[in-house]
C-alpha cells in the first residue's frame, strides 16, 4: 500500500487523492462497489476527517465517485472513449466496445416536412419525410433518444421493416444507400420530462443535443437527426497538437465489463 509521505511539500489530501485515484484505475475498487468510508480512511492513512474529505471531493468532482447519502461512496462507471470523427454506427460501436446494444423503437410516422427539416433535407415543404424515434440502450441502461427524419422517397416501404437494429446497416442493405460522411454538431441542453422518464434522468438535469445530417457519394443528404445523450454518461474531450487538426472524442460513463471501451453515431 502506498504511503502518505508527510515530509512531502504536496499536500496531504492530494496525497490521498492520487492513492485513492490509483486504486480505482487499478481496479482495487471496481466500477459500482463501495469504497472505506471516511472515517475508515482515516485511520487507514492516518489522517484527518477534513483531509480524507477533501480528497473525496475532488474525486466526486472528477466524476470517479459518488456519494449516496444513507448508503456510502461507490465508484462511479468507467469513463469511456471513442473517435467521433469516423462515420461508425452506435449499433457497431457498441458491437465493438463488448456492450450489449439494443434498440427499442419509440415510434415511426409519415409526417409533412417541417419547413426546419425540409430545410436541413433540401426537400420542398409539401414533401413527406419518415419520424422515426428510437430508444439506444447499452447493456440495459438507456443512454441516447435518436430521432431520425428520413425522405419518403428514398426510403419506401421503411414503414413494414424491423428497425431496432443499425440504421446505417439498413440504408446499405435495403436501400441501397452507402454513406460517405456526416455533419454532427453537439450543444448543451437539459432533459425535459419525456426525455428524462426515457433516459431514467431527472427533468432539469444536463443533457447534450446532437443535431446532424448523413450524405452519400453524390452528396445527397440521406437523413437529418437530432437525439439527446444523457449528460451524467457523456462528456466531450478535444485532442490538439501544434499545427495539426483536433481530435474530438465523446466520453462515455456505461455499464460493462471493464475494459476499455468507446461510442459514435447512427
């Protein structure tokens, strides 16, 4: 075990908090288990209750952490990594990430072109598009509410076909539609009610919005979607070298088995 070093000029409840940091990335403390409580720490390292409490907190604020009053302090679900820059489905993501993906299909409409999405579609507002709302759920826990506005025209008979699996899968295989690239963009916003009995969240808590559209190889938009990603399981992480582009990641915090794992869209 290691030590606190009291003749250090770092402070000991940064001390701890490394400790504490190491053992959980070490697995010491696995993902959803109970770490001592504050006085155990106490008397493990031979500090104050002021020092082991400082130390926690920067873990909670570190989102490795959380606190549950009556019960303890249990390790938070490992934050997770993954390359949005590359056009990869959530179905093949998670595929690859070792998670057990579902999809539960929320609802599917033919619906007049909203004057906003015809736009985004380059369709005429009399045009018809398909609503389908579905629901990503990784190894049971539902993480994003996908909504998707597909051009009638490109996608007929969608409406008599299973779609609680890739959707990209689908475009290739029964439309012949092979994408080439997205447009996505990320905003902050909070869950409504709807979206917060959809995700098991609390109205009110944060949220991020992904608002973005698909192409194929003539550069024809294929479809237009927007879902809200719970916010206590995403965050976003940019990479940047001196003169070099930006690599953009989403972090997210799902359940598993371990191992390093990581997500995009579709």
């Amino acid at each position: 075990m290691i030590k606190i070093d009291r003749s250090s000029h770092i402070s000991l409840s940064h001390q701890l908090n490394t400790i504490l940091r190491q053992d959980i990335l070490n697995w010491k403390y696995p993902r959803g288990s109970r770490i001592p409580t504050e006085k155990e720490l106490t008397k493990i390292y031979s500090v104050s209750s002021i020092t082991v409490r400082r130390a926690l907190d920067d873990l909670v604020q570190d989102g490795l952490i959380r606190r549950e009053p009556g019960r303890g302090t249990f390790v938070c679900k490992t934050r997770l990594t993954s390359d949005v820059t590359r056009l990869i489905s959530t179905t093949r993501t998670f595929q690859v990430m070792g998670m057990k993906s579902e999809i539960k299909t929320l609802g599917l409409e033919s619906i007049g072109a909203p004057p906003e999405i015809a736009d985004k579609l380059g369709l005429n507002e009399t045009d018809q598009v398909y609503r389908l709302e579905r629901l990503r759920i990784a190894d049971g826990e539902p993480l994003i509410i996908e909504t998707n506005y597909l051009p009638q025209s490109l996608y007929q008979g969608i409406d008599e076909m299973n779609l609680e699996s890739s959707l990209y899968e689908i475009m290739a295989s029964k439309f012949n539609i092979n994408l080439i690239g997205s447009h996505e963009t990320f905003t902050a916003t909070v869950l409504d009610k709807r979206s917060a009995q959809l995700l098991h969240g609390r109205e009110g808590s944060p949220a991020f919005k992904m608002t973005g559209v698909t192409y194929r190889f003539d550069n024809m938009i294929t479809s237009f979607e927007e879902s809200i990603y719970r916010g206590d399981r995403f965050s976003i992480k940019v990479e940047a070298e001196a003169d070099q582009p930006r690599n953009v990641h989403l972090l997210a915090s799902t359940p598993g088995d371990g191992k390093k794992k990581g997500r995009t869209s579709g």
